[in-house]
C-alpha cells in the first residue's frame, strides 16, 4: 500500500468554557480545553411553510461543542457534522469526536442539528445553508468565527453518515470550505439507494467541492440489507469521487482524495458496518455499532493510529489541501 500524506475564550460572547479534564498530553497530542456556542439552525417542523425563505428556515437555536489546543494560538477550523439520531443524545459522537481532533492542532466544532426525518436532499439543503451561510447572522460559521484563534480562512469540514451528506453539500454555501472528508458516504444511506445530485459533482449533479478535494471512507459490511454490500456501494463511490478502482477497495489516489473501503478484517470485531469506526461491537449486536455514547472507537480509527481509515491519516489529509 502506497503511503501518503499522512484572544481568552472567556471574553468571546456566547462561548463557554468547560471544566472538564483535558485529554493527556502524548507525542503526538497535544492538551485541549473544551467550549461551547450556539448558532440558528433549521427548524424543520417549518418545513412546509413555503412562503418562507431559506434563511427563515432557520429558526432554532442549537448547540456546537467545540475544542481547542489549550495553548491557545490561531489554528484551521474542523467542522465535524453529527450522524441521524446523535442529537437525541446531545450529540456525544461530536463532543467525542472534536475532542480528540483538537488534540491534533484544530479548532475543532460539531455543529449539532434536529436530524430526524431530514434525510432527503431539499431538508439537508436547508441544514447546509443555516449551517455554512456567511451571509446569515445566525448560521453556524459566523458562530465558530468569532472563537478567537479561529482561522475561517482555513475551513475543513467531516461528518458521518447524514452528517457526511451535508459536509458534502458545505462548500455550495460557503466558498471557503476547503476540503471535506465524509465517514459512512455510501449508497445505503440515501432513499431508495439514490446519490443526491448535490452530493454528486458535475456532469452529474450540481456539488461545487471538486472531486480532488474530498475523500470518503465506508465499511465493507454498512449495508446489511444485501449478502454482497458492496456491490451496491462501489458504483454511489465512484460517481461521489469521480474515480474509478474497479472492485478494489483502495482507489486513494496520488493527492490522497478517492474513497477507502474498510474490510472486515481490518476493525477489531470483524464486521465493518455502516458505524464502523465508533465502538467496538459486543457479540450479540455485530453489524449495529451505532452508540450515542462513543466511549470506545476502533483501535485503527483513533489515534494514535495511523491507518489508511483513521484519524490521523484523514485529518493530516485534510490539513495538506490549505
């Protein structure tokens, strides 16, 4: 395999600081505070009010937990976008999930939104727009742009599952969206197994990411609905990426951008599905790894590894296309 690239927050309004432990400090981390705003995101029981504009929709005040390398300094901003049902459990997978990439040289934030029953393209539209909108007061990244040390300039964006969709869908609000890396992008997810033409880019659909600016990772076995999975996901990979491996499961390519498919034998309990990289699965709920409480992620997600799915490998990744 071809190795590759691998102001104080008290007197920003609206930010507060956590008093919970930092993570400890190793080669290869660095010690995090963590802090919490809010922006205005989409309502969508207003869904149906048509004579409303898009920027109406959004109506609903909502948490984004954040962190931050505790030594201060001016740092690239990630925005990590949550998967469907995690906001039920005030979005855990998030806080996990920037914590650790803070630790890594971030600012990292995980926006939280009303996910349920979104997933369709016109709703996860609207949830890109309040969250990536410049032009909008209230959206998410004039939130996040006010931390200090912020640098907006510098904007990457990750998310799992429907979160992945709507990373996807990020720089069609926000130009300075740089990169985006998407976690459980695959077939399976979208209604009746359809791209949408959002996600896709032209010829095909109207995303403005270009293809050499994004990756996507995805499990062997995340659609369970079929005894050969990925015979579905392969041809949603190769229109989402613009590239094409055949049947093979690594088709990153020189720049690092392309598609990873995770192989069974390569997560600690064997099955690679939709949630792969969040917890490791007890033997009676193999293929159903979802947790609103990610305590526990695989040991080749997580730092300190460094594998062609993890982390590291991703946020350096994204960290190279600034």
């Amino acid at each position: 395999m071809i190795k590759r690239l691998m102001c104080v927050l008290a007197l920003c309004a609206g930010v507060v600081i956590s008093s919970a432990p930092v993570l400890a400090n190793t080669p290869t981390q660095l010690p995090v505070e963590k802090f919490n705003t809010s922006y205005t995101s989409y309502k969508t029981s207003r869904s149906w009010m048509w004579w409303m504009t898009d920027t109406e929709k959004c109506a609903k005040k909502q948490t984004i937990y954040g962190a931050r390398p505790a030594n201060g300094g001016s740092y690239p901003v990630l925005v990590y976008l949550h998967g469907t049902f995690a906001d039920w459990g005030k979005n855990k997978e998030g806080q996990r999930f920037v914590e650790l990439a803070a630790a890594q040289g971030f600012i990292a934030v995980a926006m939280t939104y009303s996910s349920n029953g979104t997933l369709n393209e016109k709703e996860d539209n609207y949830h890109a727009n309040c969250m990536f909108n410049k032009n909008f007061s209230g959206s998410g990244v004039n939130a996040i742009c006010k931390i200090p040390g912020a640098d907006c300039s510098k904007l990457l964006v990750t998310g799992f599952s429907q979160g992945g969709i709507i990373a996807a869908m990020a720089k069609n609000y926000n130009s300075d969206v740089k990169a985006v890396w998407g976690i459980g992008l695959n077939a399976s997810i979208f209604p009746r197994d359809r791209v949408f033409k959002d996600v896709l880019p032209a010829p095909h659909g109207n995303r403005v990411l270009p293809n050499n600016k994004l990756v996507i990772n995805m499990g062997e076995a995340s659609n369970l609905s079929t005894d050969k999975p990925i015979a579905e996901d392969l041809p949603s990979l190769k229109q989402m990426t613009g590239v094409n491996c055949g049947n093979g499961y690594d088709c990153l390519q020189s720049n690092g951008s392309g598609y990873y498919v995770v192989s069974n034998s390569e997560v600690k309990d064997g099955v690679a599905d939709h949630a792969y990289w969040m917890r490791v699965n007890s033997s009676w709920n193999k293929g159903l790894s979802f947790t609103f409480s990610p305590k526990e992620l695989d040991p080749g997600f997580q730092p300190t590894a460094t594998t062609e799915w993890s982390m590291i490998r991703n946020l350096d990744w994204l960290r190279s296309q600034l």
